[in-house]
C-alpha cells in the first residue's frame, strides 16, 4: 500500500492533468448526449423536432461542438497515456533515484510493477469514463442507425485497447531512452504510428465481404468500406474508363430518363456494421498482445539497465 | 559567448533538433511540394483539357501525382499550423524549469553576475532561432497555399502562413518559460503550458469571431462570392428605404417571387445582401493578433525576468 501511494505521489501533476483532462472531456461528451437526447423527447408531439426524422439529426444544432469533443477525446487517448507512462521510469533515472530503488529493492521487476500499476490503474480508470462518455456520444449524434465502425477507435472498449498500447509503449520508451523530453518527443512520433498502424491493420481482422444494400452507409448503417467496385448490367466487373463509357453510351441513346438497371452498378466491399464484435474481439485480442509484449520488453530493459 | 552556446545546445539538443530542425524540414518538404505542383500544372491542365476515355499513360500517372501533391499539400500545411504552439511549448516550458529541477540553476545564478543576464543567454538563442524557423515555415506555407489556392490567401487560411505563425510560437515560448520559472519543474510545466496554450487559442478564436461579428458589414452579394468567407448573415435590403429583412421573412411575405424548387429569386425592389468581413480586412486582423501576441509575450517576458531576480536559490 505505502508503494502504490508512493507511485501516486511521485506523479501528482500528471494524474492531476489527466484526470482534469479526461474528466473535462468526459462531462462535455455527456452534456452534449444529454442535450440531444433533451432534443428527441419531444419526437412524436405535434411540434416535433426536425431532428426526430432526419440521420444527420443535431449535424447543424450541436455538430460543432461534438465535433470539438470528439476531437479533444481523440488526442486525449493518445496524449494521456504518454503524460502517464513516459515520467514513470525517466524521473526515476534522471532524478538517479532508480540506483537507490533497485539495490534496495527485492527484485526489478516487483519494483516496476509496483511503479506502473497503480498509474495503469487510474490510466484505466480515467479512459474508461472517457470511452464510456465518447460511445454514449457517438450514439446520440446519430440516434437513428447503428452506429457501427463510425469513428471505430475513437470511441467505446477500442479506445481503451489503443490507451492501453500507447501507455505500454510509453513505459517501454521511458525504460529505453531514461531522459523525459527526449521519450515524451519519441513518444509522440510513437504514437502518431500506433494511430496509423491500427488504422491500417483494421480491415484485416476480418474478411470483407460485398456490402447488400441493407449494411450499406446509403440505408443509415455505419460499415468498414474497404472497396469499391463498378459492375455491369450482366455483372462483369469493369473499370473506370468502361463505366465512363457505358455512362456516356446510355445517356446519349436514352437521354436523362435512361433506366437504372442500364447503367454501370457501385458495389460496395468491407465490413457490415453488424460485425463490429468481431472485428473488436479480434483487434483488441491483438493489440492485448502488444501491450503484454511491450510490458515484457519494459521489464528487460529495467532488468538489464545499468543503475546509472 | 561560444561557451554559453555550446552550453545551450547541450542542455536542450533533443528539442532544438526536434523542432527547429523538423521546422526546417516541414518548410523544405513545403518548398519542394510547391515547386512540384507549379512544375507540373500545365501537364495536368492539358491532360483535363483531354476526354477521359483517350488519357494517355502519362497523364493518368500525372493526374496520380497530382493527387497525391494534394494530399501532402493538406497534411503539411495542418502540421505548419500546429507547429508554433508544439515548439512553444516543447522549447519555452523545459528551458529553466530543467535547471531549477535539476538544481543546477541557483548554482548558475550564485556564478553569474547578473541572473537577469542569465535569462537572457539562456532565453534568447532559442527564441531568435524559433523566430528565424517559423518566419521560414511560414513564408514556405504561404508559397505553397499560393501554388494551390486560385484566389488570393485570406481568411480561409487564417493561422496557416505568414508571420502570424512566428507571433504564435513567440507568445507560447514566452509563456512556457514563465510557467517553467514559477513552477521549477518539467513535466508540471509542460501540462500547464499545454492547458493554457488551449485556452489562448480558444479565447482569441471567440475573441475574433466575436470581433469579425462587431465589425461586418452589409454588402450587396456580388462577384466576390468566390472569396468571401467570413458571412455571419444574409438577407435583402429594400432599394427604397435601405431596410433589411431575413431570407424567412422575405419568403413568409413573398413567396411568390421565389422559385419553388431552387429557392432562387428575391422580392422586386429589394437587393440580395449579406453580412461580411471584407477580403480585404485580412491583413488588420492578422496585425491585430500579432500585435496582441507580441504585447502578451512582453508581459510574461517582464513577468520572467521579476520573478528570476525574486526567486529563492532553492
């Protein structure tokens, strides 16, 4: 217990920032929930919203400022965890408190993780409200559909995967370069890739498949669009240059009224909405992966670093 | 003075590289995407000027590099605007609060003459270089949206270019050397710096809008549709009597005149007009922030030097 509050104590302004952060942001989603929710209750009376039956129902009444929040959330889950794991390790060495604490100390690794967890703990803690707060958010921008892969990462358990990653990464970085500016700079290119990486990666977890009308983002839905096709009438696939053609052919012989089935179809290929369980089982037992390595490769270092 | 140079580089080479080297890179990299847009623009307007179905090979894969000079285009130009307030705060909090917390600082102070003589070798190598950085990236911003825009730089892209950019990163440098005096620690320092960075930036955004709102004008919407971005409303104005009424309200009293499925039109007599700041009030509002930035960063300069003289060599 002494060790866990010693952990507290050793980073107040970060755990302070954090919390001030991540509670701020937090509260602002939920206000903003709670208004546009406010807004639908009069759905159904003679005076009704125009919000009860359009898909981009608070688009010109709250967008902003959803759009504010969710922007704040999205650098928050990235920034937070750095301004948390970074100064674990490197106030020790720079301050040349770890050569006292690792002598004195049974083992290294019991000392890290007596360093780490409890910051973990709050890390957790903290972008768990915010991820709560941020799906509660998503949702109500669009009160009418399924949400989906919308947003996917920035919201809901994805966010406190990816939290988790970058607060891994870095304690790691933190272990490695021992100095907090050089880890905290570090930390920030790390994460700009942990960002992209993730994005990147996400249409693999699962095999995407040719969207039916009904998952398509055209009927409200929100799925993972991986690509897109243009088909003939007769089904065969065709490129850009064909379905130019076969456009300006149809246009020309049946004029503006031309019928639909004659010209060239978008198919649409990825992830239907409906799979988003999946696709989240997958990626978070992915990146769960990346974190235990990351925590791993953190214990090395501090086993092995010389107490200078 | 070498001496206090190499000292300077030595204590803060992680930062310096990082952000006035990326800087530098940023405006090169701005530079390069520039020179490659204009060189290849007639290739591309006469590719366009071609049907789609005859592209040739080279002009498919000119279209392709120009799309991608686009995309780059977005990308740096958005790093350019964050850049002054990162490097503000990177390189104004961590530059005394290291020596206060590494307690180096009341040995340099006992050492020097003067501790005000101190703050300025230690503060204002990197300002001057952070300046002399941003005036360059903001120049190599300004090339690039030059190349690209078709109309002339104004408010659309207010904050990405200019001198404006070297004001910002000077106003939060001077901050986040004060905040890193009065609070002697980095990583505080950095947290409150970045917090009241946000604020700033949140307050002379409101302060603006609501300035730019005060000072608008009701002009008749003409040719100028093209760049004229700042419009806070819109109405008609009667010929005769010079009175405004609301688009609703023209439409409640005169449906008639307007077409049902366009909405185009106006009630006879009556000028269509809108709510402006004028293009050519960009310029004031850009010396307006400079001016204010420049006052904050002299106050919290005079604010550093006090409490450097007044601080306890703890």
């Amino acid at each position: 217990m002494t060790l866990a509050r010693l952990a507290f104590k050793l980073q107040p302004s970060s755990i302070g920032f954090a919390a001030f952060v991540c509670l701020g942001l937090a509260g602002a989603a939920l206000w903003l929930t709670a208004d546009m929710r406010s807004v639908l209750e009069a759905c159904g009376t003679p005076n009704e919203p125009t919000a009860c039956q359009v898909d981009f129902a608070f688009q010109n009444t709250h967008g902003q400022a959803v759009i504010m929040t969710q922007m704040g959330i999205g650098l928050a889950m990235y920034g937070i965890p750095l301004v948390l794991g970074v100064p674990i390790l490197t106030r020790e060495i720079e301050h040349k408190t770890a050569m006292m604490a690792w002598p004195l100390a049974g083992s290294r690794t019991k000392w890290l993780a007596w360093r780490a967890g409890p910051v973990l703990a709050v890390a957790l803690v903290l972008m768990g409200v915010m991820a709560f707060a941020a799906e509660r958010l998503a949702q109500a921008y669009f009160p009418h559909d399924d949400i989906g892969f919308n947003l996917y990462g920035s919201h809901g358990i994805p966010l406190v995967t990816r939290a988790a990653l970058t607060f891994a990464v870095a304690v790691l970085l933190g272990a490695v370069i021992g100095r907090l500016l050089p880890a905290l700079l570090i930390g920030i290119v790390v994460a700009a890739g942990i960002t992209n990486g993730t994005e990147a990666v996400l249409r693999s977890w699962v095999e995407p498949m040719e969207l039916t009308q009904e998952d398509s983002f055209l009927t409200g839905g929100f799925p993972l669009i991986t690509d897109l096709e243009f088909r003939a009438p007769d089904g065969s696939v065709m490129n850009d240059v064909e379905v130019q053609e076969l456009y300006q052919a149809v246009y020309a012989e049946h004029g503006e009224d031309a019928d639909p089935a004659l010209l060239p179809r978008e198919v649409y290929f990825g992830v239907a909405a409906d799979r988003y369980p999946e696709v989240l089982i997958r990626e978070s037992a992915a990146i769960g992966g990346a974190v235990v390595l990351a925590g791993v490769l953190a214990v090395i270092v501090v086993q092995r670093r010389r107490p200078e | 003075m070498a001496t206090q140079l190499r000292l300077l580089w030595r204590m803060h080479r992680w930062e310096a590289v990082f952000f006035i080297g990326g800087a530098l890179l940023l405006s090169t990299a701005l530079a390069i995407v520039a020179w490659q847009i204009a060189a290849s623009r007639d290739t591309m307007l006469a590719c366009y000027e071609q049907s789609f179905e005859t592209l040739s090979a080279e002009c498919r894969s000119a279209i392709e590099w120009g799309n991608t000079l686009g995309g780059a285009v977005g990308l740096l130009v958005a790093v350019t605007t964050v850049t002054p307030f990162a490097a503000g705060i990177f390189l104004g909090a961590p530059l005394l609060s290291r020596e206060i917390e590494h307690r180096t600082a009341p040995i340099a102070w006992s050492l020097s003459p003067s501790r005000s003589g101190w703050l300025l070798w230690r503060t204002v190598p990197v300002l001057l270089a952070l300046v002399i950085v941003l005036l360059v990236l903001g120049q190599a911003s300004a090339f690039v949206l030059d190349t690209v825009e078709e109309v002339d730089l104004g408010f659309r892209q207010y904050g990405m270019f200019g001198p404006i950019l070297a004001a910002r990163g000077l106003a939060i440098f001077g901050l986040g050397v004060l905040v890193g005096l009065v609070l002697g620690r980095v990583l505080p320092a950095l947290l409150v710096t970045a917090l009241a960075t946000v604020a700033i930036v949140g307050g002379m955004s409101v302060g603006r809008d609501l300035l730019m709102r005060e000072e608008a004008i009701w002009r008749p919407m003409g040719d100028q549709s093209d760049f004229v971005h700042m419009v806070f409303d819109s109405g008609f104005r009667s010929d005769a009597t010079g009175e405004i009424i609301g688009y609703e309200q023209a439409y409640n009293e005169y449906p008639e005149s307007f077409d049902e499925m366009t909405g185009e039109g106006g009630p006879p007599g009556m000028t269509s007009v809108w709510k402006i700041v004028p293009p050519d009030a960009f310029d004031l509002y850009v010396a307006r922030e400079i001016g204010v930035l420049a006052a904050t960063f002299l106050l919290v300069s005079a604010a550093a030097v006090f409490i450097v003289r007044r601080r306890r060599p703890e």
